[in-house]
C-alpha cells in the first residue's frame, strides 16, 4: 500500500476525504499517495497563518534569523529522504545537478537569508525632524510553486517571508506535492505553529489562493498563461505579487567564440534538468564561421551524458516530469522537422517506459518556426545561424520573453557591449543559468513582475513604515 502524506495547517496532521496517486515519470510506479484539499482546507490554513502572523510579526530580528538557520538544519539533517523521494517524483537524477544538488540549495539558501537584515534607514536626523525608514512585514503570504525545481523554489518562496516576519500558506504543484508536503511537515518541528502551512490540490486552489481576502501577497513561479490569471484573480483584493514566469532565453556565439572550451557550459546551460528550467538557455543564435565546430562540439558532448531513471547510479539526466510536457516537446519537435529542420542528435522519443525524451540538437530552422520561437522547456536546443551580430541581437529580444540570455565569445569590450544590448533580467557572459542567493532575480516583458533573492528580494516580502517624529528637544 502507498503512503499516504498529509497536509499541515496550524503545525497538525490534515487528512483529506480524496487522494491521488503521485507516479513516477521514469517508470510510472507510484510513489505516494497526496490529499486533494479543498477550499475549506484552504481557507483553515490562511486563518492558521493569519493567527500566527500576530504574534510572529512581533518576534526580534534574532528571532527570525534564528528560525531560518532551524530551517536550514532540518533541510540539511534531512537531505537523504527529501532527495530520494524528490528524485522519485520529480525524476531528476539523485546525484549530479538532481536532487542532492537541490537540497543542498535549499539548506545554503535557508542559511544565507538567515544572515540577511533589513536595518533601520535615517532619512533625516536634523535639528528639526527625526524620519526613519522600516520595513515591516505584509502579513500571510501565499505561495504556489511549480514542478521543475519544487522544493528549492519553495524555499525561496518561504524562507525569505520567514526572515521578514510573514507567516506562509504553500500549495505544491499537483504533479509533484509529495516532497513538498513532507518537507513542511519537519519544517514544522522548528517553528511556531501556523508559521508555515501546506494546502496540496489542484489547480482551482491557487486560483482560489490569488483571490483570497486574507493573503496580502501572492509569490508564483510558473507559465506566463497562469501568471496573467493570477495577477488578473489578484487584482480584487490588492494583493502585493512576485510573478517568476517563463523564459525563452537566447544565446549569442560572437566569431570569436573558443567553441570547444565554452561548450560544456553552453550544453549544461541548457540541458540541466532536461532543459526543465525557466532559465535554462532555450535558443542558441551562431555566428557562422564558427557554427559547424559548435553543433559539432555539442553533439559529441551529447552523445557522452547518460539519460535513466534518476535513481540509477550513473544518470545524468532523466525524464520529462510529466506526459503533458512530454507531449508538447514531440509536438515542438515534429513541428520543426515539418518545416525542414535538421536533426543533428536524438530528435524522437526513447521507447520503453517513462517520460524519455533524448537529448536534441536541431538546425536547419530560423525564427517562425515554433520551436525556435516559443519555450520548450525539455531537452531540445535549437541551434540558429547568422551572419551579423546586429541581427542575432535583434533576433533574441525580438520575443515578448526577458528573462536571461547570454553572449558567448573572447574579447570582453565586445561581449560587454553585447550583454548591455540584450534585453533580459539577467544576462550572462561565458555562462548561462547562474543564480546566486545575494544577486536579485527576475524578468523582464512577460518573463515576470518583481524581483527575487538579494537585498531587494528580501524587501518584496515587506512594506515601508515612515516614522517621523520632531527631533530630541524640539518643539516643532
């Protein structure tokens, strides 16, 4: 019999009346068995976090730290169990860049927000006035998070909330809520109850969370589709929002690009988590004298990653998450190759159980064509000629996409130019998909609302309070 794995609202066990079955993408096992909760359970959650946010609103700076290195030890004490079951239903591999790599953010995360302050800003202290800066925390802050990177976007989502004096209602994907439901319940043994609740269901419940009188902030990472209809379900009630959305990020190989040297990072930049990432370099544009020794580079490097279930030693790589994604990457692909692409590596689905899609480089196709112009998100890379760099830099921000890119190539005054010429949130040189816990984070055009980690990401989860008072001594 599979586990059953429960909801927590107000620190307590929540069993619900239905349960799904939660399978595995590399083999279709299933791996646990998750409660669809209703609105009811969502609504007991938020007046959960609602009670707890007014005592946890009054806790010290020290407090809070506090509670974020207990997260941050949980997440490290209990890294083996989280990444087993993560791997089993998300299908990462276990080790590489899978989910021994994801824990590991999240605890290194949790750890680094910990060590974040959001101090007190003296605008004036004159002999007349007395003005100071605070930023104070928003109240019950609703997350929904997405299948690709479930827990370690959980723990953006939360721990930076936490830290600023917020308490959480977090619904999982419904593809992949397991890891996420447990990790809230060992959360729970450090933290005062209703600091942290976990609501698992369908899709109905974000929508009912976005629209939800008592959450005052709503923070999504997922579609563009699903990030305009929160926003949209938001607007009634004035929620503050930090939408992560999708990105269709674009490489530039500049002619003087040492192509054998950059091509581990150009492949890893694009296929890590079978391409499942919104950052992940979607669209590669390359100059022509050098376009023949990059397909070439990457083709070889391809042929060397090994692809499997995610639990067997030795896999790299492992399966799309889930039949919709999978279907949508054959389609994207056939489309192409009915428009005359070139299929230099893979390029059909993998026989045999599970979600399997090989590695794919396809040439032979420009922009227009579906899979140059929209995102993927699977292990497939399209690789574009051009002649002119002014032409490649049109291309790539000719989408309503902007969330990274990057420039590839040797001499730094020209890829320097280059990167201040693409529009994105973030561009890159040498390197695609970085993100780091004190550099801010996010996109631009439809690729999202508002920013992620830093300084600034922090202050997203807070408002500014002005106190001005006459000055010591004054009369005023």
């Amino acid at each position: 019999m599979a586990r059953k794995f429960e909801m927590t609202i107000n620190g307590q066990p929540v069993a619900a009346a239905e349960y799904v079955e939660i399978k595995n993408p590399a083999d279709g096992s299933v791996v646990g068995l998750s409660p669809l909760g209703t609105r009811a359970h969502l609504d007991s959650a938020v007046a959960a976090a609602k009670r707890a946010f007014a005592s946890w609103r009054e806790t010290s700076d020290e407090q809070r730290a506090d509670a974020c290195r207990a997260i941050a030890k949980v997440l490290a004490d209990n890294a083996a169990e989280l990444s087993q079951l993560l791997t089993r239903e998300q299908g990462k591999p276990l080790k590489g860049l899978g989910s021994e790599f994801e824990l590991g953010g999240c605890a290194g995360w949790s750890g680094y927000v910990a060590s974040q302050s959001l101090p007190v800003k003296i605008l004036e202290d004159s002999p007349k006035n007395r003005i100071e800066q605070h930023r104070v925390p928003i109240g019950v802050v609703g997350s929904i998070t997405p299948w690709n990177w479930p827990l370690l976007i959980a723990i953006w989502h939360i721990v930076p909330a936490v830290r600023t004096g917020n308490t959480v209602v977090i619904k999982p994907s419904p593809f992949t809520p397991l890891s996420t439901l447990r990790m809230i319940e060992l959360l729970n043994s450090v933290l005062p109850p209703g600091v942290i609740n976990v609501v698992s269901g369908e899709d109905r419940l974000g929508a009912d969370m976005s629209a939800h009188p008592d959450i005052s902030k709503v923070v999504f990472t997922g579609s563009i589709a699903t990030g305009k209809k929160v926003m949209a379900s938001a607007a009634g009630t004035l929620k503050a929002l930090t939408l992560e959305l999708g990105g269709n990020d674009a490489g530039i190989v500049l002619p003087d690009a040492d192509v054998e040297k950059l091509a581990e990072g150009l492949f890893w930049g694009a296929f890590i988590n079978s391409g499942q990432t919104c950052g992940a370099l979607k669209r590669l544009y390359v100059h022509d004298s050098v376009f023949e020794r990059t397909c070439q580079a990457l083709t070889k490097l391809a042929q060397t990653i090994p692809m499997g279930d995610g639990s067997a030693e030795g896999s790299l790589l492992g399966p799309l998450q889930n039949e919709r994604q999978y279907q949508r990457v054959i389609e994207l692909v056939e489309d192409a190759k009915a428009h005359g692409a070139k299929v230099l590596t893979g390029g059909a689905p993998t026989q045999g159980p599970g979600y399997f899609y090989p590695i794919t480089l396809v040439t032979g196709i420009e922009d227009g064509v579906r899979l140059v112009d929209e995102e993927q998100f699977g292990p497939v890379l399209p690789i574009v000629r051009y002649t002119d760099v002014d032409d490649a830099i049109r291309r790539a921000n000719g989408t309503d996409f902007g969330l990274d890119a990057s420039v590839w190539g040797s001499d730094p005054e020209l890829l320097r130019k280059v990167a201040q010429r693409l529009e994105a949130g973030t561009v890159l040189i040498n390197k695609h998909a970085e993100i780091a816990p004190h550099v801010p984070f996010g996109g631009i055009k439809s690729s999202g609302l508002g920013v992620e980690f830093g300084q600034e990401g922090l202050e997203a989860y807070t408002t500014i309070k002005i106190i001005n008072s006459p000055a010591s001594g004054s009369t005023a």
